[in-house]
C-alpha cells in the first residue's frame, strides 16, 4: 500500500504516513464487471429479442495483473519521485502538541519523557551540564535558570565586587572575604551544574507539562539562539555596571584612606591652621595666625572653639608633651554635675586633643556601661620622667578603680592597667603604685603593687609591693 500524499510505501498495519504524517485511508477494491456494448446509444429499454443476443457481449475478467496496476497511485509529472526514507524507531504524529512543544531533538527527549512516565532513570543530559544556564534560555525554560543559577551569579557578583574594592583600595580584609566568598560560589555553582546536567530531563519534563496546559497561543516552546544571545548580552552589561561601581568605590576608599594617613601623619590637618581674628590680628601680623603645630594657642583654639559650639561646661585641661615626641598634646575634660560633699563628677566625658588640633572623644560610661562619673587626677603622672599619662577615678565607696590612658605616636590609647587597680598614683620610687582589694581571707584587705611601665612596650607589670606607696599615702593611711 502507498501514501496517497507523498507516494510511500506504507507498512502493514500503519494508520499513519512514516514520512510524511499523513493518515492512511483505506482504497475500495476493484471487481469485474459486464458491460453492454453499445449501451451508452441504446435508449429503448425493451429491444427486440431477436437483436438482443446479437448486440449484447460479455467483457472478459480483469486479470489480477491489471488489478494490480489499477491500485497504484496515479501518476503525476508535477511530483518529483520519492526517495524511500528509514522508519523511525519512534515515529510521531504531526499533531502530537508536546513534539511540537519540544522542537529540535524531539525522539530523544519523548523518549526521556516515556522513562519518566514509567518511572525509569533518565539519562544524564551532556548538552545541559556543558551549556549550563546557556540550556535554559535555548529551550526557553528561565524558571531553571532561576532554581540552578541564579542565586549563584548574585553571590559571583557581589563577592566580584567586595574582592575589586578590597584589591584596588589595597584593603587586606576585604579582599580576603571576597576571595573566599568567590570561592564558594565557584564551588556551589560546579555542584548545581552537575545537578543540572543529571535532573534536566525530569525538570525540562515539568516544564513541558506546565506549558502545555496553557492555552496553545500562550505556550513557549521549541529552542530560541536568540535568548542565548540576549542572556550573555545581559550578562556583559552586569559586569560592566560592576567593573564601574567597583571602581568608583575604590577610588571613594583609597581617596579617604589616603586623607586619613595625611592627616594622621601631621602634614596637614584642616585643624592644624587657625585663621581667625579671635585669635589674632591678620591685618597686622599675618603671620601669628598661623599656628604651629603642637604649640599650646593651636591645641587651646580647638579646645575653645569645641566648648563654644558644644555648650558643654569644661572641669579640667592639661597640655603635656606625653609621648615625649617634642610636641603638645592635651586632655580635657567636661561634666553635667558636680556633688560639693562627694567630690564628685557626674555625666563626665573625657577629650584627647592631639598636636594638630585633631579632637578625640575618650571616655564617656564607666565599667558597667552608666554615664562617667569620678574625679580626675589633676595633673598628668609621669612613671619614668618620659611618658605621661591622664588618670580618672572611678569612686565607688569601698574602691576607687581606676582608668588610665597614654599617648604614643600622637594617638591616645588606654593601657593595661587601666580599670585594674585602684587610686593609681606615683609610687615612691619608679613607678606607680595601686592597691587591689582581696576577700580571701574572709574580709575585706588590700594588697599593694608597684606599677613598673615599659615604655618600649608601652605598657605596667604590676609587683606586689607594700612599700610602693609613699608614707602616709595609699589605702590604710
């Protein structure tokens, strides 16, 4: 039997075309026939019976190789011959809707798709772990790209972008943390491309399905070049936008780095030149407006110009060479409240200013984390007639700890002993002296130590030493 379409030889038994689609119809058989001779002239019904048998011939049966010839298609001059094509091993229906959904490649993927449904293992897809998400905008399936990748080009992009502010800024840590979180992302996102290559048959399936219950006009199917060509556009321009946010971030933090380093550094300061007539007459002597750097009228200026705008109240100010460097610095200290008959202040807040006229906020919460309150020491201490430091004391009835700070390379710190050691004051000899309380013994004792000061390391080791303290001085006297 032959395609009354194209002309193939159909098997036996097919109910379509297996090149072409067509359905087979089934032909009518041929049977002989007598024919009256002459029939198509006569037209008297009832002819004489004497001619009848004259006028009337049987026509011979048609032999069964002209039966074979009437059945073959006719024959026409307008189609080229057709060359005889393989049968597929799986061939599908023109109107198969989820052939035509799937597009290229369709034997392999309706092939994948019948394991599915008969709850076999599909094989690994090489094309979806080679293309990764280039695969899911070819078969216009974005909801992949979405479960398998997208989270891992977000966290690529913001780890890119720490790791280039971090390099161009020269910014150690950041750098670091951008590089490790790159690293995870790389390695999360090798794992979601194996996964990808072993489940993209099963999900590309459920994709196919869901699209196929949409309405015929609203479907996505067949395979697009062109997404592919608009996801590594979009992709471009991301990491332009990136390349350009980087460096302009970079530029912001190495600019601010590089004006924090000068300043720290002493070569300039917008602190470091008063030029105001409260402080001098720049009519007259231009020059005296200008002060010099660590020089008392440069760190008093800034201290005057702080209380003025701040409207706080100052209890305390001292200027000392503290890290022995031949320049001024100063602590300063303000309160809210004063008690006359405790000799105490409340609501105290502590200042460093260094010889630039630079201001620091020190100190202002004691050691539970509540608003300053004590007495200062009314002068700077000096342990080994070289570095001074500024000590506040906490007074809290049985004990008066207290807290220290020095200075070194013109920058406040606060040492080692500070908020350890109660009534910290010079000792008689090298050093400072300080008590602690002991309960070991089942009261209330104290026990002296000489505070003996590196100025190397910039830091005390405490001696115990009853005879730290001057006579008359320290916690029993």
């Amino acid at each position: 039997m032959f395609c009354l379409k194209c002309g193939y030889k159909i098997p036996s038994g097919a109910a379509f075309c297996p090149n072409c689609g067509a359905k087979v119809q089934a032909e009518e058989p041929v049977h002989p026939t007598t024919v009256p001779s002459g029939a198509a002239a006569k037209t008297d019904p009832t002819p004489p019976a004497s001619d009848t048998a004259d006028q009337t011939e049987t026509v011979p049966p048609v032999s069964e190789t002209s039966a074979q010839h009437e059945t073959m298609p006719p024959s026409d001059t307008a189609v080229p011959p057709v060359i005889p094509q393989p049968v597929p091993d799986n061939p599908q229906p023109l109107g198969n809707p989820l052939a035509a959904l799937v597009g290229k490649h369709t034997e392999y993927y309706l092939a994948e798709f019948k394991k599915i449904d008969a709850v076999q293992k599909p094989r690994f897809n090489w094309a979806a772990f080679l293309l990764g998400p280039m695969m899911c905008f070819y078969r216009r399936s974005g909801e992949l790209f979405k479960k398998y990748f997208l989270f891992i080009y977000v966290a690529l992009a913001v780890s890119s972008l720490i790791l280039m502010v971090g390099m161009s800024s020269f910014n150690g840590p950041a750098a670091a943390i951008g590089a490790v979180l790159a690293l995870i992302a790389c390695v999360w996102g090798l794992v979601n491309t194996i996964r990808f290559g072993r489940n993209f048959n099963r999900d590309y399936y459920a994709h196919c399905k869901q699209q196929l219950a949409k309405p015929a006009s609203e479907r996505k199917g067949g395979t697009s070049i062109k997404n592919i060509v608009l996801f590594l556009l979009a992709l471009t321009g991301v990491e332009i936008v990136l390349s350009v946010v980087g460096s302009l971030l970079a530029m912001l933090m190495l600019s601010a780095m590089l004006n924090t380093a000068w300043e720290d550094d002493g070569s300039y300061s917008e602190d470091t030149y008063v030029e105001s007539s409260s402080y001098a007459d720049t009519s007259t002597h231009d020059s005296e407006a200008i002060y010099e750097p660590g020089s008392s009228e440069i760190l008093r200026a800034r201290w005057d110009e702080f209380l003025e705008s701040s409207g706080e109240n100052e209890i305390l100010y001292l200027e000392a060479d503290n890290d022995c460097d031949g320049l001024l610095e100063a602590f300063a200290v303000t309160a809210g409240d004063y008690d006359a008959d405790m000799g105490l202040y409340f609501d105290a807040k502590i200042y460093f200013i260094n010889s630039n006229g630079k201001m620091t906020s020190v100190c202002d919460t004691a050691l539970d984390g509540s608003p300053l309150y004590g007495y200062p020491t009314d002068t700077l201490l000096s342990p080994d007639d070289g570095d001074g430091f500024f000590i506040w004391n906490l007074a809290t009835g049985t004990s008066n700890y207290s807290l220290v700070w020095g200075v070194k390379d013109d920058r406040v710190y606060e040492t080692n002993i500070s908020g350890q050691y109660c009534n910290v004051s010079l000792a008689d000899g090298p050093g400072f002296a300080a008590y602690q309380l002991d309960y070991s013994k089942g009261y209330r004792d104290y026990v002296d130590y000489r505070l003996n000061y590196d100025s190397s390391m910039h830091s005390f080791m405490a001696i115990p030493d009853n005879a730290a303290y001057p006579a008359g001085e320290g916690p029993l006297a």
